[in-house]
C-alpha cells in the first residue's frame, strides 16, 4: 500500500462505481449450463486454498486468479497451477482483481476484518461473491453489505455450507413439520481445542514477505503482538472474533436455522473468560452465550480447554462436542455437520439423518451465479449476516462485563433460562482443568435488549450499558480503507 494516497484508493476502488460495473457485464444475464465462469479467490493461506482446489474442479469454472498479501503463499499456489501446465494470474492487492476484466466472481477467505469490505467492493465491480463466515466483523458492516449485494443485483453467498447438507436439510424439515413437537430450546456447541498462542515481550517482527498495511486493511495499525500473524488473529478482537465467530458461526446458524426465526433476539447475555492459561489472546476461550427469541431460547457454549488438565479429548454435550441439540417437547435432536439422529425424551434413537458435509455448497453458488436468482442460494448473504451479528451481539455483552466471584454470578442469572445449567457445568468443566475462578474470576456481561428494526441495542439513560454496546456495532475504520456510509 505503500506510495498509494486515499485519492488513488477512491480512485481505484470505491469511487470507480461507474467504470468498475464495466466489468463483467455479461454476467447480467442468466448463463447456460455450459458459460464458463472464470473465479478468482482471494486470501489463499488455508481455507482459500481449499476453495481454489473445489472451485478448480467445477465443470465449466476457471480459476483465472489468485491474490494474498503474503508474497509465499501467493506463490506457493501460483506454483501448483505451473506444475499442472496452467497459467492463473497472481495479485498482492485485491483490487487489482476488482479491476480485473476477466473475473467474474470471487471467493473471499482473508481473515474477518476484510470479509465485508471486499465483498462490498466487489459488488460495486459487478463481481459475484462466495464470501467465508463470518461475512463481517461487526454487525453494522454486514449490513451494509447486503444493502450493496441487493442494489447491485449480485450473488452473495455466505460460506455457512451447512445449509447445503442433505442431512440438515431433511432435519430442517423434520422439525418444520412438527417432528418433535414445539421447540423449546436450541443448544449449539463449539467445543474445539485451543491452545495458548503463548506470550510475546514485545512487538515482533513483521515477515518480509507480508504487506502488513495492506494485511491490517481497515483496522487500526497496531504492532503485531503474538508470535504468528496467521491464523491466530482469531482470538484478538482487532481482526477476529474468538472461536464464537470462528467455528461458532456455523453452530450458531445452525441453531437460528432449525428455530426457523429470520431476525434477532430480544435479549442478548454472555459470560465467559480467557481462562486456564495467560497469553496474547483477548477473545475468551470459555463462553456461555443467551439469546431470548420469542419462539424459543438458544443458548450456546465455547469451550477451548479438554476434559480436564492434561487430556487431549474433549468435553461433549449428549454426545455433541460441535453441533447442535434441538429440544422439543416430543424429543431432541443431536446433530451437526454430516447429519444426526432424533431422539425421543428417554434418549432412544428414533430416527437417523444422514448428511454430506455440505460439500455442494460452492456448487450451490455457481449454480446460482448461472441463474441470477438469488433466491437459488442455499446460504444468501442476509442469512450469514444474520448469523454473524448473533455472534457480535454475544461478544458484545461478554466484552462489557465484569469480573465477578461465582457466587454473584449465580445469584444474578438464577432467574434466566438455561444460564444457571450452563453455568454450573461451565464451573465443573474448568473445575477438571484446574481453573479456580476465585483466583481468575468469570466475566458476566449486561443483559442487553436488541431492536431489530434499527439494528441498534435500546438504551434508556445516556450511559448505560445499552449506550456502550451501541458504540461496538461499527467501528472506527482506517482511512483509505472504509466501509462507505452509502454503498
């Protein structure tokens, strides 16, 4: 980014609405089953690169270009197109591609804090999205990104592909059909083990093969403090937003999918911590998250440590350690990527749904990309915002709480539905891994209330822990690199 001035950014990017929708304009109209679609994906470490081999194996679909900041694993992928005899083009700035007359749709796996950014961007370029989970890293940028996905008519799918399991599908319905009577509560289930990222004294050393402005994009320039710029962004709130939006995401919609609710809860309350261990790390590794609907509760678990100290396995919730529990009043079902079983309420197995991981969903997408029905999308970009904002919302209220003793905690959630449960085995799991929270006490965040319609928490007194929370549904973004007001 270096040597370019916010005039050239406008210029090049946002600004050029007009020239960029130049671009791929053939694909305004609806393709046949034997156009050539011609992808680039951007943002190719780990989840980029599996995306390159599936798209690269789509009947009909070219995977023209390439683009990352880190200079080695650009080339890294550049050099298994040479190996197999193919050219693709390699690019360190995304809006090259933007520009790229030849693309006509991309698929987006940079870390959260660009996710919506590019694919706004893309929109005004007329570009087609696949765009990973989260599809933003705050609640008021995934909005705008679905404002610019509707008003530059394009195909946003969102990366949450356990929609396009065929196993989850026929539970979805199932429950639809009242296969296990009124739900009364949904329970999703992130337990992932997370180690420590360790320590660091310091600022340390930026790879020389790293844009590391351009990699920092619209947050705010901060030296790096952890040992790895990859991937452990996830557990600091600058760009990532803890296993709740990294892994959680899918579980969560998950959760909002078989509830059959489209907006937002009424009332949003976490507790949690950073817990077991004292690194570089700011989002918890231990987390209860409260989501009031009106239909039904969901309450949902992050769990980071194992069993107990020193163990490997993790913990597991009716035999689900990531997935979801559906509870109803004839039965529950337990399940998650890949399928599930129905239970009856004596835990017999009743019925078995057997899935396929998703595994079509980038299909799902060309294919709606050839039709130009968004309505043909499995994963549209208004259910992965959706989705993503139910994560914000929890993240929010665990970043405004408070260390508090346990005892208080559980005086001040004895009256709340399923918290005190959750609460109690939150205790036991951190008990066996030698966690004593009267040394390391839990945060327990306000109970805040959500309105929909505004997208904005309700606050009474000028203040209160509504008028904080609302400050954290949109950040400060970093000039040149802002998501715009008007899209």
């Amino acid at each position: 980014m270096s040597g370019i001035t916010r005039r050239d950014f406008v210029k090049n990017s946002v600004g050029a609405g007009i020239a960029l929708s130049l671009s791929s304009a053939s694909m305004s109209n609806v393709l046949g089953a034997n156009d050539t679609i011609n992808m680039a994906v951007i943002g190719i470490r780990s989840k980029g690169a599996q995306h390159i081999n599936v798209f690269h194996e789509l009947p009909n679909v070219n995977v023209v270009a390439l683009c990352d900041v880190d200079k080695e694993i650009l080339d890294r992928e550049v050099q298994k197109f040479t190996d197999r005899g193919e050219k693709v083009k390699a690019y360190t700035d995304f809006r090259k591609v933007l520009d790229d007359k030849d693309v006509d749709a991309v698929c987006i796996a940079t870390p959260n804090h660009w996710h919506s950014l590019i694919s706004i961007m893309a929109c005004q370029a007329k570009k087609d999205v696949y765009v990973e989970k989260p599809i933003s890293h705050n609640v008021w940028e995934g909005r705008q990104l679905v404002t610019a996905a509707k008003k530059y008519k394009r195909i946003v799918q969102a990366g949450t592909q356990n929609r396009s399991d065929i196993g989850l599908r026929e539970v979805r319905q199932y429950l639809n059909d009242g296969g296990i009577g009124k739900i009364k509560a949904a329970r999703g289930f992130c337990y992932k083990r997370r180690d420590t990222i360790g320590k660091v004294a310091g600022p340390q050393p930026i790879p020389s093969s790293i844009d590391y402005d351009m990699w920092s994009g619209p947050t705010q320039l901060q030296p790096l403090m952890r040992s790895r710029v990859h991937y452990d962004w996830h557990w600091q709130w600058h760009q990532g937003n803890g296993d709740l939006g990294n892994q959680g995401i899918h579980e969560m919609d998950l959760c909002r999918w078989f509830l059959g609710v489209e907006g937002y809860p009424e009332n949003v309350m976490s507790i949690g911590g950073r817990l077991g261990y004292v690194d570089d790390g700011t989002t918890a590794n231990t987390q209860l998250i409260l989501l009031e609907y009106e239909e039904a509760p969901i309450l949902f678990e992050v769990r980071g440590l194992p069993t107990k100290k020193g163990e490997t396995g993790m913990d597991n919730y009716k035999g689900i350690r990531i997935g979801v529990v559906i509870e109803g009043e004839n039965g529950y079902f337990a399940g998650g990527r890949g399928g599930g079983w129905i239970y009856d309420n004596s835990g017999k197995k009743v019925k078995q749904f057997k899935g396929d991981g998703g595994g079509n969903h980038q299909q799902n997408f060309i294919d709606a990309v050839r039709s130009r029905k968004t309505s043909d999308l499995l994963a549209p970009v208004i259910e992965g915002h959706l989705s993503s904002a139910l994560c914000h919302l929890g993240n929010i209220s665990y970043r405004l709480g408070q260390e508090t003793p346990s005892e208080d905690i559980k005086e001040a959630i004895k009256s709340e539905k399923l918290l005190p449960e959750g609460f109690y085995r939150m205790q036991e799991h951190l008990f066996q891994n030698w966690v004593d929270l009267k040394e390391t006490p839990a945060k327990i965040g306000p109970k805040l209330t959500f309105d929909s319609a505004s997208e904005k928490f309700i606050t009474n007194e000028k203040f209160d822990s509504g008028f904080w929370a609302n400050t954290m549904l949109k950040p400060e973004y970093r000039e040149p690199f802002v998501v715009p007001e008007k899209v």
